[in-house]
C-alpha cells in the first residue's frame, strides 16, 4: 500500500519516457531518416533506365526529340523510385520499431515527415546529379544525330508518398503484432477476491 499522501503514479509515468524525451526521439528519428534519402537518390541515379534523346538541326534552330517514340524509359524511371521508395520505407519502419518498441504517435509522425523528407531530397539530388536539364545546350556539346540521355525526371509525383505511406502501414503493423500491451486496468485478485490494483476494495466479507 503507497504511504499516506503519496500521489499515484500511472502506468506512462513508470514505464514511459514523457513527453519531452518522446518530441526529441522523435526529432532524431526525423532527421535520421530524412538523411537515408540521400543513399535512396543515388540509387535511383543509377538503377533508372535512360530516356534517350536525339537532335537535329532545323536552319539555324536545333530541335530535340525522343529517340524512341514508343520506349518505357520514362515509365520506368517513375517505378525505379516508387520500388526504391517502397523498400527504405519498409527499411526504415522495421529500424525504428527494434530501436523503440514503444512506438508513440511523435514517432510515427517523425517517421512519415522524414519519409517525406527523404523522398524530396532524393528525389532533386537525383536530379541535380543526372545529366544535363538544358537539352538543348546538351544536343550542341554531343553534335547534331548523336544519342544523349533525357534529365532525370519523376513524372508521378505521387512516389513522393511511397516511403512515409509504407513506413506508416509497416509500423503500425508491427506495433499491432510485436508492440508492448498496455498495462491492465485491473490488478490480480487479492486473498480470492477480485480487487483493484492496489488490493484496497475487494470484495470480502464484512464481518
């Protein structure tokens, strides 16, 4: 029995780590994931097919077309960062849950705004690195009928969501399955009785 005038504690206050602490795990949490977007952009660099392009030179006027009118380069490109998306989101979500079991909805949001984050940030570091956005300039450097890569691009913008919408399903599924269970409101039974968790009104004969 708590000595009189003790305040009770909870269940959270005795296992969990308060709010505070929660707001700067999920902090770390953020930004650990938005940095793995850089590792996600370079694979998408170098895993995504090339759309080729070709140039002519109409007069004095150079005109850039697609080398192959019925190639799925470009579709392929949007699906090489949907798959790649989908796996760090996996990734990321299984990391977090074996790190913090607990879960907590600061770190489940911090997971999906650093998947997000990740995304955005692979997505134009892929950009920034791929080949020339001017196609034009980049039709003159390589010469009139020569083969050349398209700039990277991510028609879908939708696999921005990829990563954050499977981190999400992923964690809150394996917190459903494998998570810590709340505590029982009730305590075990006392002397035969079902009592409270203290033991302090059980249902015991009055004598």
């Amino acid at each position: 029995m708590p000595p009189a005038g003790a305040r009770p504690v909870s269940a959270y206050e005795q296992d969990g780590p308060g709010w505070a602490a929660e707001i700067r795990e999920a902090v770390v949490v953020m930004v650990a994931v938005a940095l793995c977007g850089v590792p996600l952009g370079l694979l998408w660099l170098r895993l995504a097919p090339r759309v080729p392009l070709i140039a002519d030179v109409s007069g004095s006027n150079w005109v850039v077309y697609l080398k192959d009118t019925e190639g799925e380069q470009a579709i392929g490109v949007d699906g090489t960062f949907t798959l790649l998306a989908l796996a760090f989101g996996v990734l990321s979500a299984v990391v977090v849950f074996l790190v913090r079991r607990r879960g907590g909805v600061p770190l489940v949001v911090a997971l999906c705004v650093g998947g997000l984050l990740g995304s955005l940030l692979a997505w134009r570091l892929g950009v920034w690195l791929g080949p020339e956005q001017d196609v034009v300039a980049h039709a003159k450097a390589v010469g009139k009928g020569v083969t050349f890569p398209a700039p990277l691009k991510l028609q879908a913008l939708g696999a921005l969501l990829a990563w954050s919408l499977t981190a999400l399903l992923v964690h809150l599924g394996l917190t459903a399955l494998f998570g810590p269970r709340d505590p029982e409101m009730y305590g075990p039974a006392v002397d035969g009785a079902h009592g409270y968790g203290d033991g302090a009104h059980g249902h015991g004969s009055h004598g």
